[in-house]
C-alpha cells in the first residue's frame, strides 16, 4: 500500500502540480500587491475617490446596499485579469510562437478499406494493414 502511494507522489506530474499550486500563490500576492499599490490608486485618481470605493452606499426602503465594496473587488478584479493578460498571457503567448512554432499536422486521408485517417504519404492503412497507393502518387498525371 506504502509502495503505491509513494510511486504516485512521484509521478512527474503530481510534482510538477505542486510546484505549480506554490508558484501560482506566490505569484497572485505579486499581483494583487501590484493592483492595490498602483493600479487602485491610479483609478482613484481619475474618478476622485482615492481608490477606495467602500463608503458608497444606496438605501432603498430603510435597507442599505453597499454597493462600494462590490465595487472595490470588481475593479482589483478586472486590474488583476488585466495585470495578467499584458504582463504574463501575451508575453508568453508571443514568446512560445516566436520560439516553440507548432510543427504543421500531416494530412490525412481515408484508408479505402476501413475509412481510418491515414496520413497521404502512407503505403499501409496502420489500423487494417491494407496496401493503399500514396495520395502523391494518385495525384501524378
């Protein structure tokens, strides 16, 4: 029993996991540091209310809504997501093309026999074991 648990805490991927789970907690406290000490400020700024939304209030019928604190998480919210998209997504995203470019798929074609996709340079249907002729060579004149 003792065997099996340890050959799955050592499965690459429950590690790589881990890692993961710790770096991603790390990384949401750069963040959010990030948003309230600069981002938040900044809206204050422009809209006049210091960055701190958590006094608004409505009252309707003697029950208050303080609306002012869904307002303070929806804007760390959307700075966050923002934070993330232009500072991590993109910048990754650009930097795995530029240097990881996707390798172009084979094309595929039917296998005469059984109808399974095989690649057009194929000779031999791997699912039937059927001699097909190249889709190149069915294409010559």
């Amino acid at each position: 029993m003792l065997k099996g648990f340890r050959d799955f805490m050592m499965r690459g991927n429950v590690i790589d996991m881990a890692v993961g789970v710790v770096i991603g907690a790390a990384f949401t406290g750069v963040v959010n540091g990030f948003v309230s000490a600069f981002l938040t400020p900044l809206v204050g700024v422009v809209v006049g209310a210091a960055g701190d939304f958590g006094s608004y209030r409505a009252t309707v019928a003697d029950v208050t809504f303080p609306y002012g604190q869904f307002l303070n998480v929806l804007i760390a919210f959307v700075m966050t997501a923002a934070v993330l998209y232009f500072c991590v997504v993109l910048p990754v995203s650009k930097a795995t093309a530029r240097y990881l470019p996707k390798k172009p798929k084979a094309a595929l074609r039917p296998c005469p026999e059984c109808l399974t996709e095989i690649p057009e340079a194929a000779t031999r249907c791997s699912a039937c074991t059927a001699q097909v002729q190249p889709q190149a060579a069915l294409s010559r004149p």
